[in-house]
C-alpha cells in the first residue's frame, strides 16, 4: 500500500535547488517560463547530435543513469536510454516487473539500494501520481528524479517536447491555436501539456472529448472546452491527439471505439476544418482508427515521427541541466 | 579596458585573410570555414567575407566537449551548431576569438571529430595569450598579447566588435 504522500498532486520547489537551478524534474507546475525556454533552447543543441557521425557527447561521462520503470513503457523508456547513452551516461535498465518490489520491496528501499550503487539520476514511470514526487522528497543531496509520468498526474518531458516541436514548427506559441484531443479527465500529458502551453503564452487552447472524460472546471485552467470536436479544429495550428487507453471502454464512460471514432476520431475531412498549415501531434502509441485515421496520422500535416526524435533531444536537456552544479 | 577597437579588429583581419591565401595556395580537398560560438563565429563571419568563399560559413558550439561540464554546468545562450556540409576529407579553416590555455580547441577538435574525419584543420585566431595548458598552436595569428593571470579577453559584438581586458570571474 502506497503512503498518502504518494498521490500529492502538488508540485513544491522540491523541484528546484537552492540557487534556482533544476534540480529534479517532477512537473511543469512550477517551472519558470525562463526556465523552460532554457531546457527547449538547449534541445535545439542536443538536437544536432543527431546528425553527427558519432552520435554521442560526453557531458555525463562517468555518471550513472538508472530507469525506474514501474509501468509498461517503449517509446519513453527507448528515448530516455537514448538520451542518457547520447550524454555518455552508463545506464541501468532494471526489469521492475521481476525485480524485488515485486517481492515487497518497498519504492523507498529500492531507492536507498541504488543510490548505494552510485546511481546519480533516476528516471522514474510508475502507474501511481505523486511517485517521483515521493522519491524526490527522499533521494539524496547528490541524486536527482526525472519523471517519465506518474498515474494521472504528470508528463512533463512529454509536454517539453510537444512545445519543442510547436517552437520549431512555428517559431512561437503565443499566437497559436492549439486543439488538445480525447481523455483529458485520465490524461498525464493533457494535464501537463496544458500547464506547459499556459506557461508559454498560448491564449487559445481548446479541449474536446467525452464530456465523461473531462474534468469538471477545467475551465480555471484556462482553456475552452468545445461541445465538439469540429468547434474545437477550426481555424486551429496545432492538433494534439491524445491516445485512447482501452480500460476507458466500457459502457459508462464511452460506448464503443467505433462510437468515439465518429465523434472525436481525427479523419481528413475534420482536418479541412483546422488552419491550412496546421500539424497534427500524438504522444504515442497510436490507435488508428480509434482516435485517428491513418491518411492524417501519416499524412503531410502529421509531426508524430519528429515528436519522438525531438523527444530524445528534451531528455537529454533536462539531464544535463539536473546534473549541472549549483550556481 | 578597451584592447582592440573595431577598426584595429578589422586591420587584423585583413592581416589574417593575406595569411591565410598563403595557407591555401595549393589546396586541393574542399575548404570549409568554420566560427566557434560565440567570439569565434563573430570573427569568421568577418574573416568568411574577405576570403570568399563559395561554401557556406559554419558554427560550432563547443560547451557540449567542454571539460569543466562537473565544475560549471550549462552556459545561457545556446547556439547550436551547423555544419552545413560533410568535413570528410576536407580542409577546415577553424576560427576562434581568443586562443588562451587551449582547452577551447581541444574540445572544438573532439566536437569535430564527432562529425567525421577532415584532411587537414588550420587553425586561425585574432589574439593569442601566454598560459597555454595544451600542446595547442595556432597556423594564423592576428596578434599577441601578453596579460596578467587574472585578466580575461572578452570580445563584444557582434556588429562593432570590441577587444575588452576583463577580470577574470572565478567561473570562467
């Protein structure tokens, strides 16, 4: 059973060290928007480690990366390796699935072993909010905690590199119309993307799906909830899907996949209805045919496959910046 | 205390392109020049224009090599680097501010190596210092100046650039 503590929602300057420098990354909830223009100027520097021969830099020679992936995970977890082999990090990969939190080995214990081990960032998913948040409360002076989502809670590096990809689209947000998609009620990387796109000046953010999967005033957070979806893509810059999770599927909530196709599925014919130069994002994995239809998710408009390479390229930012000295 | 105003920069220069032409007589790889962030680029646009090249002008950053990552973390602003062709087998004309302990080169070597494997690197450089910590030289000098330990070279631009003697901060 999990602490109390652990399904905090409140991000605290935990976050952040003494001097103003990031010190774990948990949440956008408390980021300066100085900050953050820091972390997606610096990407557009990892980014072109991409195109070197050797695609390495050795910014974290002799540091040790562990991800702590306590929830099923491709994408995040294969980009956030990346990022740490890119940096010149060694990196642990430990299977939380066999390893012993499954004997009762509480998250606390874990911690305590493998910073014994010299282990100088962790990299955390877990199914429960507040996770990271709990470990960073508890790490050591020396150790920082990334978040790589946490229950219902957050995404930060997620929502990082959605707005890293908008910047270098479109160079800035504040003028955008940015359309967010589907189960926001559930969603991490809606509750973090909206933190993120406030932060940076998007004025008009729209949501649209279910009304069983939306917040109630999610208002005060400050965007429109659209009654549809075709009001919530006109004139929009930015479609941001966000994936379906299957669990949702059940008759109270949403009656049918098909169903929730016809109404907030992403098709070609919607799309005619968004800015003519607008992009279409999608954390991933895609469901197509369920919130997407393949001619959009493959199609001229779609930014899905750059979201993943930028995506490398923020993780690798925010590493370097939890492991930057104090000031 | 102001070291070097523009004009006086801008004579160097020229000082430095007549050497360079020297350099390249009988070159035969592909040249390509390019500036390290940030003083360096100043000086190599400046130093591009008087060349002629055909090729387009790259930059480099270097604080992804640097070595005191441990010591000083991250420096605001970034800019990326662009290298906007391939360096196999081709001569780079590698071009910075100031060339003081050697420290900067060898991380601009390392970030460059990271791209491929050039034929030959000539390195060219507005002022050189005593105090080098590296078995570092450079092929094209635009001059010499000999300063105390605790004074720094700072080049302000980058429209008029300036040569200024700082104090040295117990960062940099």
């Amino acid at each position: 059973m999990m602490p109390s503590a652990l399904t905090s929602s409140k991000a605290t300057p935990l976050q952040m060290g003494p001097d103003g420098r990031l010190r774990h990354l948990l949440s956008i909830e408390g980021l300066s928007r100085e900050l953050v223009e820091q972390i997606l100027s610096q990407a557009e520097s990892f980014l072109t480690v991409a195109h070197q021969s050797v695609r390495k830099v050795p910014l974290l020679r002799g540091r040790t990366v562990a991800n702590l992936f306590f929830e099923p995970s491709t994408r995040t977890r294969m980009t956030f390796e990346l990022a740490a082999t890119r940096l010149s990090a060694d990196v642990l990969n430990p299977d939380m699935s066999q390893s012993a939190t499954r004997k009762g080995e509480g998250m606390l214990d874990t911690l305590r072993n493998m910073e014994a081990m010299q282990i100088d960032l962790f990299v955390v998913r877990h199914s429960l909010s507040g996770a990271a948040h709990f470990l960073a409360q508890h790490a050591s002076d020396h150790v920082s905690i990334l978040n790589a989502g946490d229950g219902s809670h957050a995404h930060p590096t997620q929502a990082l590199l959605d707005a890293f990809t908008m910047r270098k689209h479109f160079g800035s947000l504040d003028q955008l119309v940015v359309t967010i998609v589907g189960d926001i009620l559930y969603s991490r990387v809606a509750r973090s993307q909206i933190q993120l796109l406030r932060l940076l000046g998007v004025r008009d953010l729209r949501l649209a799906g279910p009304p069983t999967l939306m917040p109630t005033a999610i208002e005060s957070w400050g965007c429109r909830v659209c009654g549809s979806l075709e009001e919530a893509l006109e004139g929009a810059h930015v479609i941001m899907m966000l994936r379906l999770q299957r669990e949702r599927i059940c008759g109270a909530v949403l009656p049918s996949t098909k169903e929730y196709y016809r109404l907030y599925g992403l098709n070609e014919h919607k799309m005619s209805l968004a800015h003519p130069d607008a992009i279409v994002m999608h954390p991933g994995p895609i469901n197509r045919g369920v919130e997407i239809a393949s001619s959009v998710a493959d199609g001229p408009h779609s930014l899905i496959l750059p979201q993943v390479s930028n995506g490398i390229a923020i993780r690798m930012a925010v590493m370097a910046m939890v492991a930057s000295p104090d000031a | 205390m102001i070291l070097l105003n523009h004009s006086q920069i801008e004579a160097l220069l020229n000082n430095m392109a007549a050497q360079l032409r020297m350099h390249l007589q009988e070159e035969q790889a592909p040249v390509y020049m390019l500036g390290i962030h940030t003083g360096g680029y100043w000086i190599a646009e400046r130093f591009y224009e008087r060349i002629g090249l055909k090729s387009e002008l790259g930059g480099l950053d270097i604080h992804l090599y640097r070595d005191d990552f441990s010591r000083i973390g991250i420096r605001y602003p970034v800019h990326p680097s662009h290298l906007p062709w391939g360096i196999d087998n081709a001569t780079i004309i590698l071009v910075d501010d100031v060339l003081h302990t050697g420290r900067t080169i060898r991380a601009a070597l390392n970030a460059l190596f990271d791209y491929g494997r050039p034929a030959r690197i000539i390195l060219a450089i507005l002022v050189q210092r005593h105090g080098r910590e590296l078995p570092v030289s450079a092929d094209i000098v635009g001059t010499d100046m000999v300063l105390p330990d605790d004074q720094h070279l700072k080049l302000y631009g980058p429209e008029l650039l300036s040569l200024h003697q700082v104090t040295r901060s117990s960062r940099s």
